[in-house]
C-alpha cells in the first residue's frame, strides 16, 4: 500500500490508503477465541481468511490538496523508513538464529 501511495502521489483524486494490521490481527485472534469456544475444537486456515478489502482505510489528510489527493509524501517515506528497518532487523534475528543452529550442528561433542 505504501508504494501505492507513493506512485500515485501526483494523481489528481487519489486516496491514500492504508492498513491497521493492529485492528487485523485482533479480528484474527477473536474469531478464533470464538470458534474454539463455540466448540468446534479444530480451526482450520481458511477460518482465518480474512478480506484484505475490508480492512483497508483511507488515510486522514493533515493538509488539503487543491487536487484532492491525500497522498502525504513526507509521511509515506517515514512509514517506508519504518519498515525498511524492521525489516533489517528482523533479518539479523533471523540470521543470528541460523548461525546458532549450524553452531550447535557443528558441535565437536558429537
């Protein structure tokens, strides 16, 4: 979405949009609690299918366009920002997780 946004900066009456992945999961995790409650004891995946279209919003502009485009640039480049560090860090973790394994694989005790 946030490279939506971004191509689509110039484009008279685009809305930008966005995704509460917060609200998301939450919703996830409640009609699971709910399945299993009701008794039905298996979830399967597709119990967990939910639409991505009725979990987008449209972005609330701080500042007007005389075009009618809500694409804020300088907010879009933070959230790109945002994601391109967790995701470098999430990919150390990761790394530092594999480097563990063939550590404890390469164990002289063996």
């Amino acid at each position: 979405m946030l490279a939506s946004n971004i191509a689509n900066a110039d484009t008279p009456g685009y809305k930008a949009t966005d995704l509460n992945f917060s609200a998301a999961l939450r919703r996830a995790l409640d009609n699971q609690s709910a399945q299993t409650s009701s008794g039905e004891g298996y979830v399967g995946a597709a119990d967990f299918q939910l639409s991505t279209a009725s979990l987008v919003q449209y972005r609330q502009p701080a500042q007007s366009n005389l075009d009618g485009n809500t694409v804020d640039m300088d907010l879009e480049r933070a959230e790109f920002a945002q994601n391109a560090i967790l995701y470098q860090v999430a990919l150390n973790a990761l790394n530092d997780e594999l480097k563990e394994f063939k550590l404890a694989s390469s164990d002289p005790r063996r």
